[in-house]
C-alpha cells in the first residue's frame, strides 16, 4: 500500500512536472515570436520614418529655395522703398522685381503620416527610449514649420494687399512709381514684416531640416539631433546674411 502510494506520487509529480515544462516551454516559444514580431515592427517603423524623413527633406528644400527668392524680391522693394525721391509732393521709385516666384500658400507642407500612426498604434514603446524622443523632436518641429508658415502667409497676404491698393502687382519691372509718403509708409511697412516672417519660417525649416537629416542618418540621440539643428540654423543665418548682405539674427 506504502508502494502504491510512492508510485502514485511520482507518478503525479511526474505528470505535473511534464505539464509545468510544457507550459514554460509554450510561454518561451510565445515570448520569443512576440520579440522577434517586436523586432520587426521597430525596424519596419524605423524604415519608414527614414524614407519619409528623405521625402521631407525634398520638399524643404524646395520650400526654402522658393522662400529665398521670396526674401530676395522684398529686399528689392524695400530698398527701392527706402531710396524713393520726393517729386511734386510725392514718392518715386523705379519698380523692382515685386512678384516672388513662389508665393507663400504654394509652399508643399511636409507629412507627419508615420509618427501620427506609430503613436495611434502604441508603436512608440517599441523604440529605444532616445530615439523615439528624436522622432518626438522632430515632429514638434515639423508642427512649428507649418505654424510659421501660417504666420508669414498672412504677413505676405497683406503685402499683396498693399502692393495691389497701389496697382504695383502688376507693374512693369524697372517703371516709375508714384506714391503718397503714407502708402509708401504702408507699403514698406508691410514689406519689412513679411520679410521678417519669411525669415523666420526659413529659420524654422533649417531647424526641421538639421531634424530630418539626424534621422535619415539614424542618429538614436537627441543630443546630436541638436547639434545637427545648430549647424543647420548656422548654415541658413549665413546664407540669409549674404543673400541681403547684412547681418542677419536667429530668434
């Protein structure tokens, strides 16, 4: 009877041995396929946010181009602006190149999809701690450039405005201008603020631009992401600086 009940111990606890070791074994299988699809799915997420970080800068610097030449054409009228003469009580000058090439509202705006859905999808997580704070840098960013943006259209809405009250948007090039010294207060007024706004969005793409070349070289820290962004906004204030051949400060 003593036997019997050994045997059926061992047996029991053989049993239940066998079951413990098949659990471990089934949650060890189910913990490795759900690395490995955790794998995948941070190096799937750090692939598209390469390549979507690659489109981006395409549409920055084509961006920054059109607004360069839109910095150019308003320094022109400034100038022009600035020098008019007084004849007969009034102000003329002789017309510069007022149409920019790439008005504010036919910018391209930059897109956010793959952050938007990585954070909708709890992805984030998936990421070492540092780099999924870069990709937060960057798309805090890229939110800032679509603000500023906002900001110098309705700067340069209202140059258009003044330009058009005082039949300069369709003006030839190189003709003379008549205007009154409170219009052509106004105008420049509104001249220097959308130079100024336009200045400050190009600053604010260079900023998103040293962001987007951090993580198309897969930079994993924030630090080097802002040491990108520094070079970036140096390379841009000297740029804007010979561009208008003057000194030129970053906000």
């Amino acid at each position: 009877m003593a036997d019997g009940g050994i045997r059926t111990w061992r047996a029991f606890l053989t049993h239940m041995g066998t079951v413990t070791l098949g659990l471990l074994i089934a949650v060890g299988i189910a913990q490795i396929v759900e690395s490995i699809r955790h794998h995948n799915q941070r190096q799937s997420l750090q692939r598209q946010m390469r390549a979507e970080s690659e489109q981006n800068l395409a549409v920055v610097e084509d961006d920054s181009n059109g607004l360069r030449t839109t910095i150019q054409n308003l320094e022109a009228m400034r100038t022009a602006l600035d020098n008019a003469k007084t004849s007969g009580g009034k102000l003329t000058f002789a017309v510069p190149a007022v149409q920019s090439a790439r008005p504010g509202w036919y910018f391209r705006t930059p897109t956010r999809a793959t952050w938007n859905v990585a954070v909708s999808a709890g992805r984030v997580t998936l990421l070492p701690a540092e780099q999924a704070k870069s990709y937060g840098r960057l798309d805090f960013n890229s939110q800032y450039v679509a603000e500023s943006e906002n900001i110098f259209n309705n700067s340069f809405y209202d140059y258009l405005t003044e330009l058009s009250v005082n039949h300069l948007d369709a003006a030839t090039t190189g003709s003379t201008a008549t205007l009154t010294a409170d219009s052509r207060d106004r105008l420049l007024r509104a001249t220097v603020q959308a130079q100024e706004k336009a200045i400050d969005l190009l600053q604010d793409l260079a900023l998103y631009k040293g962001a987007l070349e951090s993580v198309t070289a897969d930079t994993r820290s924030l630090a080097d992401m802002y040491r990108n962004q520094q070079k970036a906004i140096d390379e841009d204030q000297r740029a804007v600086s010979a561009l208008l051949h003057r000194e030129i400060v970053t906000r």
